[in-house]
C-alpha cells in the first residue's frame, strides 16, 4: 500500500467512525438541532463544537460523565484544565452551600475575598491580586494597566497564543480581538524576538506570554527564552505578565516557581474559582496599587460578580483543602509518567503521534517531528487526530477534538491505565496505515 493508498485508507476509516458516532448518539443529534433554532450553530462556547454535532452532557460524578444517550466516559477533558477537582467534590459542595445559605449577593465587600486572595498571594508569590469574573478579563485588565502606566501604545504577543476570547492569536480569525496594536512574536525564538523587542523598545508597553501554550497545543517554553523576557522587559520599561490561567496548576506555585522567573503581573482563572466563573491578575504592588481606591486618581475596576460568593467560596476551599502544594506535585507527577508512557507507545508503533505538555496537561499530535512552537505543527496529520479522539469517544473516553487532555484529582490509576490501553488499541489497529504515513513524511523530509 503506498502512502497516497494510506492516506485514502485513513480518510474512509475516519468517515466510518463519524458514521458510528452518529448511529450511536440520536439524543445529541436531535439536541444539536433544537439548540440551533435559539442559538448560531446550537453553540455558546466555540471550543465545545466538532463535526457532525457535540456530545451532549446530561451529568458528572467523580471522573466520569454521562451524555444524554446514556453512554458514560471517563473525563479526561477536566473543562479544559478549570475541572481538576472533578465533578461535585464533597468539600466544594460544602463549601458553596454554605456561602448560599449566608445570601448570594451582598452588594458589600466580603470576608471570603481576603482569605482568597490571601491564599493566591501566598501561593504565587503574588504582593497584590485582583478578582475578575473569566481568564479573558484578568488578561485585559492586565494589559490595560500596563498602558496606563507605561503611557505606551503596543503589546508583544507570540504566534498561537490564546489569552482569551478577545486576545486570540491561533490562526485566521483575529478580527474580534481587542483593538490594542500587537506586535506577534515567533514562540521560543529569543533571537527574532528579541530583535523585535529592540526594534519596538519606545512603544511596547507589556510583554505578555504562556510559560506553556495551552490551548496552542501544550508546547512548553524554554528557560532561556523567558530568561530572555525578564531581562529585555526590564531593560526597555515594559511590562512582563505571565499567563498563567491554564499553566498554574503544574506546581505548586505555578510555573515561574519551577522556572525560577517572576514576572510584573500573572493573571490567573480557571480551577481557581473552584469550578465557578473566575479569574484575577496580581504582581507587583508598585503596578497594582494604582487601583486603591483610597489614592487620588486611583484607577476604576468595576465587575458585579468580581467578588462573587461562590466562586470566592469555592476558590477558597478548593486551593486550601483540597490542591494543596502537596497534591499539585502528585497530580502533575502522575502526569509526567503518563505523558511518558504514551509516547513510548507512539515510539514503538513508529507512528506519526506523540503527546506535548507539562505535568497534568497533554495534548496529542500527529507529526514525529520536535514541537518547539505552533509552526512546528503545520505537517501534524489531522485526520490522525480525528480518527483518534472519535476512537476515544467510542472506548468510554472524553478528551477534546482537538487532542487536549486535563487530569483531574478523581482520575485514579485504573483511569490512566485504560487511556494508555486505549491508546495501545488504537496503534495496533492502524498500524499498517499509520506506519507508511510516518515513513512517507520521514521521505519527505529526507528529500
């Protein structure tokens, strides 16, 4: 079979396997079309659709989730990473009723907003912090009060970076984005990057990057390469945030604790609210008390839910109790050592398919070459991926059609060994397909 046969090959089993996606899930069909009738495409949140029509979810418990046909999967999606205490953790839940039951909106300040923001001071090395009701705020508010202070006009962001629904820079599509003038940056390349900085030094008011891609694929950032950051950033006046809404589960104290590296601001999101809409952004007191409200001039934050009750209770008992500094090192440890035993499967198949990431976050691509930056991903064989994620699917587990895989606190190791099973499955059963796919790129690249 030649790889042109291969590929054909390939092609026909992924159509099979929608087909078979189809014929089992009617229930989140006919959802799909009555969801269209009141909202664009049936759809509210852009990540959750695929082709020919979403999962739909009917309820949680633990690591596991059941759809509206009554198939159940193990959760390896973890919503996205903001999922890590799994779903209806006893604490959390003990947690938020209590905060119901003393009145949900006080319209006051609150005695849970010290204590959380005491906790994440604490945790990230923060001297301020902030609340704010999504990631997607915490990294606007951050990047607006750079230019506040800087008096500058432009913002260094890095090709595939997502900050947010209005700072996306993954591809086309960009129209929506905040009208802040970018200055797009190659990921992990100090050489042009810093080029840019210098050319840019006059107008850049901030600097902000993921220490890890997330949603650009789980692709870690070398040391060097935010080394560089730091000491550029401070040598020209701009401002260094750190996203790190998806990347501050990988340690105890996030991923500048590891890489030894703080930056001006870090905003924050996701699991910290404790499964509840959340998200904040801290640093430096000399930058963040331009919000005291208590100084001339101070600068205006507003947000009704900014200091909501259950996202402030939730938050609160899930980073004290239950993501200890303790439980954060074991999570992404058990990460590492299935990232591992993924890949050598990969290795020993020789398949065109490895898996990216830090710690508790992966994410699966086709391709066998290095993944340093979103670009490395232009030759990654996407029906490969599909052919996977419907593969899942059909096994009993939920990741993202896109490849991208969150551990949560509920996955035990009989989980982790049926992924990796499941896996294995999936390698021999298209071994002859994968094989020559690999050995034609491998030419290619040769060539």
């Amino acid at each position: 079979m030649t790889s042109s046969e291969s590929q054909t090959a390939l092609t026909e089993l992924l159509e099979a396997a929608k087909r078979r996606f189809i014929a089992r899930n009617p229930r989140s069909a006919e959802h799909q079309l009555i969801a269209a009738r009141v909202m664009p495409g049936g759809n509210t949140r852009t990540v959750l659709f695929y082709e020919p029509f979403p999962l739909v979810m009917a309820r949680g418990e633990g690591c596991r989730l059941w759809d509206v046909d009554d198939h159940e999967y193990i959760d390896f999606l973890g919503e996205f990473t903001a999922g890590i205490y799994g779903h209806s953790h006893p604490i959390i839940r003990q947690a938020i009723t209590a905060a119901v039951d003393n009145g949900l909106s006080l319209a006051s300040h609150h005695v849970l907003e010290a204590r959380l923001a005491g906790a994440l001071c604490e945790r990230f090395a923060l001297e301020r912090v902030r609340f704010t009701n999504s990631g997607t705020e915490a990294t606007l508010m951050a990047l607006s009060l750079a230019r506040e202070i800087t008096r500058r006009p432009k913002m260094m962001v890095f090709e595939g970076a997502y900050h947010g629904s209005l700072l996306n820079f993954r591809g086309a599509g960009r129209t929506l984005n905040v009208p802040f003038e970018f200055v797009m940056a190659p990921y992990n390349d100090s050489t042009q990057t810093l080029e840019l900085l210098q050319r840019h030094r006059s107008e850049l008011a901030a600097v902000m990057v993921e220490p890890m891609l997330g949603s650009g694929g789980c692709i870690a950032a070398s040391r060097e390469f935010l080394g560089m950051l730091r000491e550029a950033t401070e040598q020209i006046g701009a401002v260094l945030v750190f996203d790190e809404v998806m990347t501050s589960r990988l340690a105890p104290g996030g991923l500048q604790a590891v890489l030894g590296i703080r930056p001006d601001l870090t905003t924050l999101g996701k699991y910290l609210g404790g499964g509840s809409s959340f998200g904040a952004f801290g640093g430096r007191a000399a930058l963040m008390d331009h919000f005291d409200p208590r100084r001339p001039g101070a600068l205006p934050h507003a947000g009704t839910f900014n200091n909501n009750v259950i996202s402030l209770a939730a938050g609160l008992a899930g980073l004290t109790q239950v993501y200890t500094p303790e439980q954060a090192e074991a999570l992404n440890r058990r990460g590492s050592e299935l990232r591992e035993r993924l890949n050598a499967l990969c290795r020993q198949a020789r398949a065109p398919l490895q898996f990216t990431g830090i710690g508790s976050l992966l994410n699966a691509h086709a391709t066998t070459g290095a993944i340093n930056a979103p670009r490395d991903l232009a030759a990654a064989h996407h029906d490969i991926e599909g052919l996977l994620f419907f593969d899942l699917v059909e096994k009993g587990i939920y990741t993202a059609r896109r490849g991208f895989i969150a551990l949560s606190l509920a996955l035990g190791a009989a989980e982790l060994d049926r992924l990796v099973a499941a896996v294995g499955e999936f390698l021999e059963a298209h071994e002859s397909q994968l094989t020559r796919l690999s050995a034609a790129r491998d030419a290619a690249r040769a060539a």
